[in-house]
C-alpha cells in the first residue's frame, strides 16, 4: 500500500493517532484497519518512535537521486550554451535538448537523455525556445500556393534551384 499524498502535517498526525491507538491496547491489524494503513507501518512507527522519541515520526522527504553534473560542471554548462550552437559546429543558432545532451556528453563525460536534459535545462532557468521562421519558410507558407495557380495560368512549371528560391521555364507542349 503506496504512502497516501498529504502535507508532512497530515502524515505525522496520522502516524500520531495510529500509535495513540497502540497505545490503547489495540493489535497492529486493528490500528492499521482504523487508520487505514498496512500493520507493518505501524509497526515500522512504532519502532521509530521507541529508537528515537516523538522526533522520529517526523516526515522526511526523500532528496532522490543524486545529479549527474555537479554545481560548477552546471555552471559551466551554462556558459558553454550561451556562445551559441554555432560555435559547437552546428549549423543553426537553435539549441534542441538532443545537441545540449551531446555538448554535455563531450565535455563532461556524461551521458544524459534528451527529455532529461528538458528537466536539467528547467532547472537552471532555461526555458524551450521556438525558433523564429526563416524568412524563405514563411515565403512558402504563405506565397507558395499563389504563385503555383499563376504559374499555371501564365504557362509555365518552378523548379526549385535551391533553399532560397526557384526558377521558371515555360511549359514544352507536346507533340
């Protein structure tokens, strides 16, 4: 049975009445019953109230597992990424967590997933960034389809010569 959610207050006075219960006589599956609990964390409680007083039936929250970078390799991270992608070989200005996670990898050894490095990014102030729409993108998005119908119109195919444009030829007629 999962510890129930609840304030640290609410926990420690549910393990307060529980023992209080004991206290009264009753068996540990009687407590456990009333407060709505397994009689092994009675019992656990009691234990750690007779070892260390009333103080041991405090809640103490678990610090989970320990971070892969420590303070300074955090900090250092963090001047890394603000020179840029650029300046780590890639090609655009826009750090993804899969190139943040091999930075990380590179210079400090440690292997990281990319939804981790989302959290580890959170944790120092970072926040995801949406890239600004290149200019020949938003071009495409909105122009594309117009100059298609004209080009149908007037006779003629695009070919696309590269990323930022295209060239017109006219249409051979068959024969």
């Amino acid at each position: 049975m999962p510890r129930l959610k609840g304030s640290a207050d609410m926990l420690e006075d549910r393990r307060r009445r529980a023992l209080a219960l004991w206290d009264t006589g009753l068996s540990l599956n009687e407590v456990g019953r009333r407060i709505n609990c397994a009689a092994s964390s009675v019992l656990r409680w009691l234990r750690a109230r007779r070892r260390g007083g009333p103080e041991a039936l405090r809640v103490r929250f678990s610090p989970g597992r320990p971070l892969k970078l420590g303070a300074s390799q955090r900090c250092r991270l963090v001047k890394l990424l603000v020179k840029g992608p650029q300046t780590h070989g890639y090609r655009t200005q826009l750090w993804t967590t899969a190139r943040i996670a091999e930075v990380i990898r590179r210079e400090f050894g440690v292997d990281y997933h990319r939804d981790d490095v989302g959290r580890l990014m959170h944790s120092l102030n970072w926040s995801p960034q949406k890239p600004e729409t290149r200019g020949v993108e938003r071009w495409k998005r909105k122009d594309w389809s117009r100059v298609k119908k004209n080009a149908a119109r007037l006779g003629v195919h695009l070919v696309f010569a590269d990323e930022s444009g295209f060239l017109l030829a006219p249409l051979v007629a068959k024969t």
